[in-house]
C-alpha cells in the first residue's frame, strides 16, 4: 500500500532491539535483518518517540552521522514508533531505496494507524502471556494449567480417552538454595524445566508414533514442583514418560557459575478415569503419589 521495498518490526527488548518480523517487496523473509536498517532512525524514533519521514535519507541532514546510509543505498523512509501507555516499545520501519520521496503524509497518517492497532495487539499478547506463563521456566503458571486440566478431563469423559497427570518435585532442592544461593537454584529450576519439556514431549511422540501425538500441557505447581498432563494416555505410558524423565534428570550434570549440580525427581502418577474421575481427585492421587 505504502510502496515500501522492505518493512520491519522492531520490539525494545531491553537495550538491545529485536527484529521481529522482516520482509521485503516479495514477501520473504529479509537476510540479517540487523545490518539491513539505518540505527540512526531507529535510535532516533524510539529515543524521541517522534516519527520520521525522509525523502532522501543521503541528503537529508538530520542523518548526515549515518554510516550506513550510503551503503545501503537507502532513499525513502518511513519510521513510526510503537507506543504503548505512553512507553516507546518499538518501532515499524519501512524504505524504498530506489525511489526517492517515495512516501508522504498520506502514507505516515496510515502507518501512524496501523502501529497503534499493532501496539495494542502487542501488549495484549504480553499481558496475556505474563498471566498464563512463568517466566523462570516459560512453562504455564498453575492457574492457567488448571483451566487446562478442566478442559482435559471433560474432554476424555466425553470421548471416553485416558488422560495422565504427573507431579514431580525437585527432590532437596531448598538445601540446594542454601548452600549455593537462589540465583544458582533459579537457573537450576529453569534448566530442569527444560529438560523435562524437551523429554516430555519426545517420549509422547515416541508412544504415539502411529498416531498424531496429542499436545502435553506443562506447568510450574510451585517453587520446585512441575505439573505434566498427558491426554491420550494411559498408566503404562504415563509411568514410561516418568521414568524417562527420572533417568534423564539423574543422568545429568548441571553446570552453573562454576558449580557442579546433579539432583533427581520425585513424581506422582495418576491417570483418569482408574485412579480419579474428575479434576480435583485427579490431583489429589497424583499429589498423594508424589508424597508417597
């Protein structure tokens, strides 16, 4: 619409932006996005919070500093900040480096729109994601995970399906905390969580290899506790997925801040509808087993 060559959107991750879509004129994906954008609009958009529009950016003296400019043979751009309550959160930013004044007032007043749709569907998605994510382990938060296993369990009464649950528990992990502090246990607890997604869901497409494997549901239950829900399967499978994981995390060394760490789990097994037939006395079984 605009007649940009290349578009790209540009998040304020910390110091460092992040390029989170690139693509040029045909679609594609732009190659190293990063050295394909003059810094000096970027930085000066999301500095200012003031839109830029440049007709041609090697005449143009508010960019006389650029060093890339020429390189990149850019002409025309367009660059719009994202704003988010009154937050520069990042920017859109288009070029044209062929056709000079490319873009005018009409384009900036459509862009200028189109970023502040675009931010207000960015923070939604980060507001949602902090609600239904923790953000140590990037596993669901345990009330969100409970939503899932409501759904879950209604779904396997309805279409008469097995359906496991796993609680597992890092086993002494507050001596771990207190004897080499909680920064090293708060990495401890995201790599562990790693481990066990990576493992979870290989072990799942193992079983299923037949058969579409169904999607498992991982949460944080508490400080070192995990949650793990298995539709589709049954006691056998959800004990083999338990093993695996009791194996794998024993079987590993964990190297932080120059310490050597092993740890093993302890998990809880409880499947519906033999051990439980509803959400609250599926985890009591399975919490119930943990402790066992």
């Amino acid at each position: 619409i605009t007649g940009a060559r290349r578009g790209f959107l540009i998040l304020k991750e910390g110091r460092r932006p992040q390029f989170e879509v690139s693509r040029n004129i045909d679609r594609g994906d732009v190659e190293s996005p990063e050295s394909q954008v003059s810094r000096t609009v970027t930085r000066q958009v999301m500095a200012s919070g003031e839109a830029l529009l440049v007709a041609n950016a090697l005449e143009d003296g508010r960019l006389v500093e650029a060093r890339n400019i020429a390189d990149l043979h850019l002409r025309a751009i367009l660059c719009v900040p994202l704003m988010i309550k009154g937050r520069v959160a990042g920017c859109v930013y288009l070029d044209n480096p062929v056709q000079e004044g490319a873009f005018d007032e009409r384009h900036l007043s459509l862009v200028q729109y189109v970023a502040e749709q675009a931010a207000i569907a960015i923070e939604n998605a980060r507001l949602y994601s902090a609600a239904v994510v923790d953000s140590l382990t990037g596993m669901y938060a345990h009330r969100y995970f409970n939503i899932r296993l409501k759904k879950e369990v209604a779904r396997a009464k309805r279409y008469g399906r097995h359906l496991s649950l796993l609680i597992i528990d890092v086993d002494r992990f507050k001596m771990i905390n207190d004897v080499h502090g909680h920064q090293v246990g708060s990495e401890l607890l995201r790599r562990v969580a790693k481990l066990i997604l990576d493992n979870t869901r290989e072990m799942i497409n193992t079983l299923h290899q037949f058969t579409e494997a169904p999607d498992v549901t991982l949460g944080r239950y508490g400080g070192d506790e995990f949650e793990v829900l298995l539709p589709e399967t049954g006691e056998r499978g959800a004990r083999r997925v338990a093993l695996r994981l009791l194996r794998k995390v024993q079987e590993s060394v964990f190297r932080i801040r120059k310490k050597r760490i092993q740890v093993t789990l302890s998990i809880g097994v409880a499947t519906f509808p033999e051990d439980a037939g509803n959400q609250e006395a599926l985890f009591l079984r399975a919490d119930e087993a943990l402790y066992n």
